[in-house]
C-alpha cells in the first residue's frame, strides 16, 4: 500500500520532471565544455611528454624568422597611412589635378590649394614687434635673398631655388605676393614716398593685381576697416618642382638645406623667432617617435621584467617561479619577433604605430601565462608532473582559447579591406599575426618551460640554482643564511598528503584571500562600491559626451619637433581665416544668365574671394555694359578685353575655354577662391563648412565641387577612425553569441558583454576628460580594451557560473580566489611596461600610454570590486540550485526506502 500510493504520488508529479528544452541544450553545452577540456588535457599531456622539442622549436623559428630583419623598411608616405583610403575628397583631388594642375597655378599657389609636392615654408615671427616695420622688413628680404642662394651639389652641379622653382609665365621663379608687398615698402622708403596702402586679407599691388595675404600676413592688428596698423607674423612659402626622381631627390636635399640656412640665421639674429617646415617634416617627425622611445622601451621592458619576476616569487624556494616570470615575457618577446620577420618578409614597411603592438600581446600574454601559474598552485603536488601539467591545461586553455580568437575576430576585421585608413588595417593585420603566434607560444613555449619548473619542484631543487634541497634533519646543521637560501616545506611536514598551503605563502595569495575577498562582500563596503561606480557612470557619461574626432597630424608626431612647433605658431597668428577652399565649376554653365550669375554669387557669399568671375562681372559694369549679353558677346569680351589687361591678367589661369560643336568658344571650366572667416575652434567650423557645401552641391543646378588638400584627411575621417571600432564590437557580440553553446551557462556571455560594454563606455568618456580625441591610434586602443576586459573577467565569470551548492557569496569569493591573483598580477606587470611612455616626448605615444593604461585601470576596477559585488545579487542564482540537489537527495532516499518498507519510519525519525 505504501509502495502504490508513493508510486501515484510520483506518477502525479511527472509532468513536472520532464525537462524542458532549454535545458537539454545546456546538458549539450556542458558535453562540448567538458569535451574541450578533455582536448587539451591531452594537449598538455602531449607538451608534457615532449618539453625539449616544444621549447627548442618556438625559439629557433624566432631566430631564423628574426633574421629577416635585413630587409627592413620604414613607410615614409603619411598620408597613404592616415588619410582615409576611398574619400570624395581623393575623387576631386583627382578631378582638380586633371583641370588645373599645379604648373598651371602661376600666381595662385594659396595655402597649398593643390598638393604642391615638395616645398619649403617658414613662419617669421617678432614677438610684440611689427614685422611691416623698416628693420623687419630688411631682415625678412635678406632671410629671402638668403633662402634663393642655396645650393645644391648633386652630380657635379650646384643647384639653386632658380633651378627647382615653379615658372610664371615670363620664366620667374614664382613667390608670394607678400614678398612683392614687402619690396614696395622697402622701395617706398628707400625714395622717401608713402607706402601704398596695405589691406587685409585681400591687397592691390601696384600692377592692379588683388592678391589674398591672409594666410602670409598673421597676428594683424587693423587700422580702420580693411586697413593694416601692424602685424606679429609672416608666412613665407617656396615652392618646388618634383616632376622626375631626379628633381625629387635634388628638391630633398634642397630641404634639408633649408632648415639649415633657417637655423643658422636664427642664430645670427635672435631678434626673430623662425620656424621651419617643409614636405618631408611630417614624415620625419612622425618616425623620430621610434627613436626617442627606445631608452622607454628599455626602461619599460626592465620594469615589466622585474614586476614579472616579484610576482612569481615566494619564500619557499622550491615553489617559487621567479624563471616562469621571465618565461613569460619571453614567450611574448619571441612571438613579437617572430610576427616581425614574417612582416618584414612579406614585404611589410614599419611605422611608428607599431609602437602599439608589443603592449597588446603583453596584455593577453602575461594574463594567460599567470593564470596558468595560478591554476598550477591548486593542482595537487602528490600528482605526476605530467598529470599536473594536463590538468592546468584542461583549466586554462579552454578561456585563454577563446579569448585570443576573440582578438582575431576583432582585429580581423579591422584588418579586411573594408578598413579605410591604411594604418589601422596595418596595424590590425600585424596583430592578428603577433596574438597568433603569442597563442602558440605560451602553449608550446611557456607549457615545457612550465614542466621543466615542475620537475625541479617534484624533485624538491632550487627553483634559480636547482640544487637538491637538504632533508629538515640535515638542514638544521646548516648556518643560518643556508637556511635561510633553502627554506622550503616538505609534503612530509604536512598534515596530510597533497596539502596546497604551502602555496598560501605567496604575498598576493595571502592578500587575495585572507583580506580582500572578506572585505569586498562586507555587507557596509557594497553600497560604497556601487555608489563608486555611479560616480564612475557618471564621470565617463560627462567625457563621452565631448568626444571630438582628432584628424591633425601633430596628434601622432613627436612633441618637440618642427612639426608641433610650426604648428602651434600657425594656430596663433593664422588661424582667423581657413584654408583657401578652391570653388571649381567643372563643366560649361551660362555664364552669361542673369539668373546663373546670381546663384553663383549667392554660393560664394559671406567668404573672403579671388574670383574672375566677380572682377568680370565689375568691368563689365565698369564700362556701363550690361552683364546679361549674349554668350558670344561674354565670352569675347572675356578673352579680348578682360584677360587683356595688366590687373586682370593672371586670372587666366582659372579659366578653361573650350570649342563647342557650333564652333564657338565658350567656358567650360572655371574656378574660383574661396576664404572663410574663422574662430578659435577652426577644424570644427571647418567640418561644418564642408558638409554644408557638399550638400549644397548636390541640390544646385550649377555642378561644382570645393577641393584643398587638407579635405583629404577631414572627409569621412569620422566613419574612416570609428568603423573599425564599430565593426569590432559588432563582431565580438556575434562571436559570444554564436559561442553560447561552448560554455556551460550561457549567462557567462551575457556577463561578458555587459561588462566590456561598461569598460569600453568608461575609456572612452576617461580618455576624452584626458584630452585624447578620437583618432587612429585611440581607435586601436579602443579595440583592444574589449578584448582586454573580456579577456580578464571571462575566468572570473565562469568560476561564479558553473559553481554549484552553496552561497553567492562564497562563489564570488572563490572566484577572487581562483582568478584575482592573475588579475593583478598582469595588472602590475602591464602598468610597470607602460609608465615610461608616459616620458616619451610624442603624442603618439602619450595617446597609447594614457588609453591602454585607462583600459587597465578600469578592467581591474570592473574584475575585483564590480563585478564581485554584482553578483552576489544578481543572477545565475546559487539558491535554486542548493533546493533541487536537496529535492533529488529526498527522491532517492524514499527510492531506497520502498525497498524495505519495515524500516521507513525508523529511517525517516533518523533523517
């Protein structure tokens, strides 16, 4: 009877055990996480069988691939690796060049209207002096007489300015308008007449010519509306011909001497500040990064090295790892010259955004290498080398695997074709290689160094001089610093075999264990901690909110450089007007339309202009002609009359006349100049500006595009720097997705993502709140700090998902236990490697140092106080899971009891 009723009561109840979908797929994630567990326990039992071959391998490809190094090559071409690769700006760059290239510029060569090739350039400063004055005005043609005199030796034959110069139209060597101002004032004086009165922006010169002065005349201070009372600056351009390599190479040289030339008349006259820039300046400011970085390097290299090697240490001297510290920077060393021999023999050319790519594999490197320390600390020490060996593969491999296919997918794509900035794709293409070859390493590399240390350590032999540590007995007859060498803890001393505490020695361990795990689930720390990171939301949400796109080359060349110099002193006395925008009509309009010629002065409205087609328009008026006359009747005047005269002359460089199928000629290209007033914030107006003409050339019925150099770096600079970023993250969220199905509780993903999310939002507003705009070195950085926090939280996470039977506390706390050594270890270690960037006079450097060090920072933040206190309340839940063991202990335990119905009750009073 009773056996029929229970057996009802369990028939009543079976709807209930049947399980549902979802977890038949978690029993299925469960057999494919214990089936790659058990892949790489016999991995690592293999290495363990074979340590000579897996650690002699590594480090022989490394020296045969490190040879290759003969066959090193810088990239010199800036502009190739920062500009964004497909623009609109590029097409009409291309567009400009075809209709009006540079030999055809004559008089117009305005702020590098077009690429003008090689040049040199010079800012002339006075302090508080006026450089219109008489003694100025004599020092800057006599810096000019100085600067057309040098010359070149090349083949048995000295060339000059005159030699390498852009030609007008009377074989002159063209200069700027403001050494023709110059000369009428000195001129002026020499025969005691009034100087011609001098405007600004836009000047007459005494053939009638207008001339825009704006970007060769800075720091003016006005006199009346147009007028010029004084001026602190003066910008002077040569410009030079590179039309075969010869000219090229001649026009370098001619360079080189003329910041030469600058600086020694810098030295003769302290009275004037100069500074000096030319086309090869950038180039070379951006590769001096790598030179003035390599004491840091060092430095940093000798500080990470002796970080590592304090970490692993201990004051038993048979458990201690002080040679496994050192293995493990090894093991990314090699794989970083590895990865750099098979650049250099595919052909790659280094840069100095490089620079990057060895604190990337130092950060995924050292965090797997010691969490396979720490998990060599729980095996048991009566077990096999070899067993010990598996078993640390079977725990570390499996997230240490994940997370470096995380870098490939992320980096991957960056490193596609679909990357529009050169350098990015480059460098995401060498990562890719390095995190490759770093994953080997520490499997083959590190894993043999990690049986040779066992054997040492199963043989009881010193860890650094291997000598066999004496018996307690014999030990106590030796002198004291003997002892003291040799203190160690043998398994006999134990209370039992196996005993793991003499691990607990370890500094980190006893702080990790004994200290903080007690005090960050401390009930009265919790709100604080919350409360911390609500201040933290709230700071990165106040950043985030002001991140500004860095698209100015000084952002990644070397700080005391010509470049940054030159730069800040244009910022300061040139900086109230923009570039000079070119306004090309590119095909045949109506000029002489009432209504065309009203839309073309309603577009170029509210700007600064050098336009024909104005000046026209005002000579026609001039003559009391009607400016609506027939084409024929336009375009002769146009031809016969207007480009006749002296003033107006050089305007016939910026039209291109065509013969239509009637036979008549008419314009069928022209182009106008543009100048935009400007304040403080020029690079944004810029952006503004930009977009706004654009969109305006796409709705006007007259088509024309705007065109300077500078628009080469500017357009989709945005999308260009941010895709990358965007594409990553996209493609990280995918591969946890479609990853769910390997770990054993798919709550680990959804964990992972919500904190990466929470570290890439704080780096992003920190680094903005740092002064770090968004280029193409934090972009990178960006990347790698979702790799970076996924690849420090996933462990962590994990051990609190698969725990079972007992508290959220206490799982949280063996988490920490398990995991947080390894965190702060690489943390230490990684925080040591980068501190001397921060003395790298670069801003490369300094954007590198300031973002991977944030992505540290708050990484850590997130593994050892949030995330530990999020999950003592927040799912997957412990409780549950302790009430269903408990109801499967009762179902059996009635099972057993239907054998013997005699004894129930008995059984039951027992319980």
């Amino acid at each position: 009877m009773v056996v029929s009723r229970r057996w009802e009561r369990l028939g009543s109840r079976r709807p209930f055990l049947t399980l549902p979908l979802w977890l038949h797929s978690r029993m299925l994630r469960q057999v494919l996480h214990e089936g790659l567990r058990t892949s790489f326990y016999k991995i690592g039992h293999f290495i363990a069988n074979h340590p000579v071959f897996f650690f002699s391998v590594p480090v022989l490809i490394s020296i045969l691939l490190g040879a290759s190094f003969s066959r090193y090559r810088v990239e010199e071409n800036v502009e190739y690796l920062l500009a964004p690769k497909h623009s609109l700006a590029k097409i009409e760059g291309n567009l400009v060049d075809s209709l009006f290239p540079v030999n055809r510029s004559k008089h117009t060569l305005y702020s590098d209207l077009q690429t003008p090739g090689r040049y040199g350039r010079v800012i002339v400063t006075t302090g508080r002096g006026n450089v219109l004055d008489q003694h100025h005005v004599d020092l800057i043609l006599e810096l000019h007489s100085a600067v057309t005199q040098i010359q070149v030796n090349m083949l048995g034959f000295n060339y000059t300015f005159a030699h390498l110069c852009l030609l007008d139209d009377n074989s002159s060597c063209i200069v700027d308008d403001i050494l023709h101002v110059l000369e009428e004032l000195r001129t002026a004086r020499t025969y005691n007449r009034s100087a011609p009165p001098l405007q600004y922006p836009i000047t007459r010169l005494q053939d009638g010519r207008e001339a825009y002065i704006g970007h060769q005349l800075g720091g003016v201070q006005p006199a009346g509306r147009r007028s010029v009372r004084s001026a602190r600056a003066l910008q002077l351009t040569y410009h030079l011909q590179a039309v075969s390599p010869l000219n090229d190479m001649v026009a370098t040289h001619w360079e080189a001497h003329f910041c030469q030339v600058l600086e020694h008349y810098q030295e003769v006259h302290p009275e004037v500040t100069l500074y000096p820039f030319t086309s090869s300046t950038p180039q070379r400011d951006f590769q001096r990064t790598s030179k003035v970085s390599q004491r840091p390097l060092l430095v940093s290299l000798s500080l990470c090295l002796s970080i590592a090697v304090l970490c692993c240490s201990m004051r038993d001297c048979v458990r201690t790892k002080p040679w496994l510290g050192l293995l493990a920077l090894a093991s990314v060393g090699l794989a970083t010259l590895t990865s750099a021999g098979i650049i250099n023999l595919t052909g790659g050319k280094y840069n100095s955004t490089f620079l990057g790519i060895p604190f990337v594999m130092l950060g995924h490197g050292l965090f797997g290498t010691f969490e396979m320390l720490s998990s060599w600390r729980r095996t048991r020490e009566d077990q096999h080398v070899k067993e010990r060996v598996a078993a640390v593969f079977s725990d570390c491999m499996l997230p240490f695997t994940a997370s470096t296919a995380l870098y490939l997918v992320t980096f991957g794509i960056g490193a596609s074709p679909f990357t529009n900035i050169e350098a990015v794709r480059l460098f995401c293409r060498n990562i890719c290689i390095s995190v490759l070859f770093s994953y080997l390493y520490v499997l083959t590399f590190y894993g043999s160094s990690l049986v040779f240390s066992g054997y040492l350590e199963n043989n009881y032999q010193h860890s650094l001089f291997c000598k066999k540590v004496p018996k307690p007995e014999v030990m106590q007859q030796k002198p004291a610093w003997y002892r003291f060498l040799m203190h160690t803890q043998f398994n006999e001393e134990a209370s039992e075999l196996g005993d793991l505490r003499a691990y607990e020695s370890h500094l980190l361990v006893v702080f990790m264990k004994r200290h903080y795990c007690d005090w960050i689930t401390n009930t009265y720390v919790k709100p604080f901690v919350v409360l911390f990171y609500l201040v933290y939301v709230s700071f990165a949400l106040m950043g985030y909110l002001q991140v500004s796109e860095g698209s100015d080359l000084s952002n990644v060349v070397a700080t005391e450089t010509s470049t940054i110099a030159y730069t800040r002193a244009q910022q300061k006395y040139f900086s109230s007007y923009s570039p000079v925008i070119g306004f090309y009509i590119y095909e045949s309009i109506e000029y002489w339309n009432a209504s065309v010629q009203e839309d073309v002065l309603e577009y170029t409205k509210g700007f600064e202009r050098i336009s024909w087609f104005e000046s026209y328009l005002n000579y026609l008026r001039s003559l009391n002609m009607s400016t609506s006359l027939p084409r024929r009747n336009f375009t002769e005047h146009l031809r016969s009359g207007f480009l006749k005269q002296p003033q107006f002359l050089h305007f016939s460089d910026d039209i291109i006349f065509g013969r239509l199928v009637d036979g008549e000629v008419d314009v069928v290209a022209s182009r106008m100049f543009l100048v935009a007033k400007t304040t403080e914030n020029k690079r944004e107006e810029m952006y503004i500006l930009l977009d706004t003409l654009r969109k305006l050339s796409l709705t006007s019925r007259i088509k024309f595009i705007i065109f300077n150099p500078s628009f080469v770096y500017m357009d989709r600079c945005a999308s260009s720097v941010g895709a990358p970023l965007k594409n990553s993250c996209i493609a990280a969220l995918f591969l946890l997705f479609f990853s769910a199905f390997l770990v054993a509780d798919s709550l680990v993903n959804v964990w992972l993502t919500v904190t990466a999310a929470s570290v890439e939002f704080g780096v992003i507003g920190f680094m903005t709140l740092w002064r770090v705009e968004l280029d193409c070195v934090s972009v990178l950085c960006l990347v790698y700090g979702v790799n970076h926090a996924m690849d420090s939280c996933a462990p962590l996470v994990s051990t609190f998902a698969l725990g079972r039977d007992s508290t959220r506390t206490r799982w949280v706390k063996l988490a920490l236990e398990r995991h947080g050594v390894p965190v702060l270890q690489s943390f230490l270690c990684y925080s040591a490697a980068l501190l001397p960037l921060a003395a790298v006079p670069s801003n490369l450097t300094a954007t590198l140092f300031r973002c991977l060090f944030l992505t540290a920072l708050i990484t850590l933040f997130h593994c050892l106080a949030i995330l530990p206190i999020l999950l003592t309340f927040l799912p997957p839940s412990k409780k549950k899971r302790k009430e269903k063991k408990v109801a499967e202990t009762r179902e059996e335990i009635e099972c057993v009891e239907m054998v013997d119905s005699t004894r129930v009750v008995d059984q039951i009073t027992t319980v």
